[in-house]
C-alpha cells in the first residue's frame, strides 16, 4: 500500500515476531496516570562501545528526538513511543502503530513535558510508517540523516522514548549486526512485512518504536520499528530488547513521499 492521508483503524497493541528471531512490541501503551518508573532504565552511563561517544551523540541528537503520545481506544488508555523532527516547521516522523486509533495525538519536545498536539499528515500501514505536523511548536531542530550506507559492524546508539517515561530520550549504545533483514509482525488484525531492514545489537525498550539508530557521526540511518529478545527474562521483569529492527531513513522518507532531503 502506498502513503495515504489522514489515518484510519482503531486502537490496540500488536504482537510482533521476526524472521530472523523473537520480536516483540514496542509500543507502550499505559492507563492514562498510571504511568511509574518501576523497572525502567536506571539512570546510569549506558554501555559504550569502542567507536561511540553516548553521552555526546546523545546531546548531539537528543533536540530532533521527540515524544509521541496518542490517547487511543479503549477510553483511558495512552499509546507511548517516539518520533524524529524532519523539520523546523516541525514535521515527525513516526511508527504508524503508535498513533493507529487516534482520538488525539500529541508531540511532547526536549522532555519538558509540554504536549503540543500534532496533526496526521500521511499515513502508511503496510510499511508503519506515519508523518505528522506539530501545532504551536517553537521551531524545532531537524535530525541530521545520513546519505552513506551502514555497514555490519558499525557502532550505532539507539535513541527514543525507553518506557514512555516522558524524560530526556534515552540513549543505548550498540552494533549494527545485519542488513536486508526480513520481519513480520502483527498490528490488531493486520500483518506488517517488511524488507531491506537494518538490525543492531542494542538494548532497546518499550516505547523506543519511532526511535533513531543513529550513527558513530550523529546522523540517523533508520527508524526504530521493532525489537527482539532470546535471552531468558524473569516473569513479570521488564527487560531490555536486545535487538533493534529499524527502517532505513531514506526508504521510509520515500515511502511516505517525503522529498524535502
């Protein structure tokens, strides 16, 4: 399906698998005030790796990473993820399943905790994508995007709203591991495949889908959409996504018709 204008569908989470391994959602969605911190990343250094700077890409990159929040169906429930500034005008770009069933969608910028809502542009499902344009927003600072391929074994950071905890974007080092990988994945009654996908070693979380992978200089080479975890988890634990599942920036753009590069 090509991008379409203003979206369409109801409200609900989705389970996710992939082919190349165990996926699982990451969207967050939480009854309205309920919100806690309980289980979520601590607030200490993430790991480094060799090549990665965290602490100054995540300053680098921390002004174009906004926060999605969609008050969706059933009544009382938010849907939590991330989005990436392409403008100063303020156009996001997101994961379509994390503002699917909308009954309002709102941007929150620079973790103040100020929501501006935001208008939905384009949508596209197949693909899970979804473009949105903030109202009443300050202008904005657009992320750089890379216009060089990744390569397997590159370092990379992970970027995004880890938990819906509404702060300062929290950011992950890691590795890219594949290229070309091919993931399916369920949203309501709807199935999700998709292709030429960008894999990394990166221990992501709920909330992260919309997200940057972002590369050694600070340029964002894709969108977050999903994340996988074989390791054994204790029932009930929140635990990291050890793998991250992000759409290459440039064929999301040109999926939803995006040319302003």
């Amino acid at each position: 399906m090509s991008a379409q204008p203003v979206p369409q569908g109801g409200g609900g989470k989705g389970r996710l698998r992939a082919l190349a391994g165990r996926a699982l959602p990451l969207l967050m969605a939480v009854e309205v005030g309920l919100l806690s911190a309980a289980g979520a990343p601590s607030g200490g250094a993430p790991p480094i790796q060799a090549g990665v700077s965290v602490a100054r890409l995540s300053r680098q990159v921390e002004p174009s990473v906004v926060d999605t929040i969609t008050f969706a169906d059933p009544a009382g429930t938010q849907i939590l993820g991330t989005g990436i500034i392409l403008s100063a005008s303020g156009l996001v770009l997101t994961a379509y399943h994390v503002i699917r069933g909308d009954i309002f969608v709102g941007v929150r910028v620079g973790g103040t905790g100020v929501v501006h809502p935001a208008d939905v542009l384009v949508t596209d499902p197949d693909a899970d994508l979804a473009l949105l344009q903030i109202q009443g927003a300050p202008p904005l600072k657009p992320a750089e995007l890379a216009r060089t391929s990744a390569a397997i074994g590159d370092p990379v950071i992970a970027i995004g709203n880890a938990m819906g905890l509404g702060r300062v974007p929290k950011a992950v080092a890691g590795r890219l591991v594949a290229l070309h990988r091919s993931i399916q994945y369920g949203v309501g009654s709807g199935t999700v495949d998709l292709d030429g996908i960008i894999e990394a070693a990166a221990p992501i979380f709920a909330g992260d889908s919309g997200g940057a992978l972002v590369d050694a200089t600070g340029q964002v080479i894709g969108l977050i959409a999903a994340g996988s975890n074989d390791a054994p988890c204790a029932p009930a634990a929140v635990c990291p996504l050890r793998l991250a599942y992000a759409i290459p920036i440039r064929t999301a753009l040109a999926q939803i018709g995006y040319t302003a590069l």
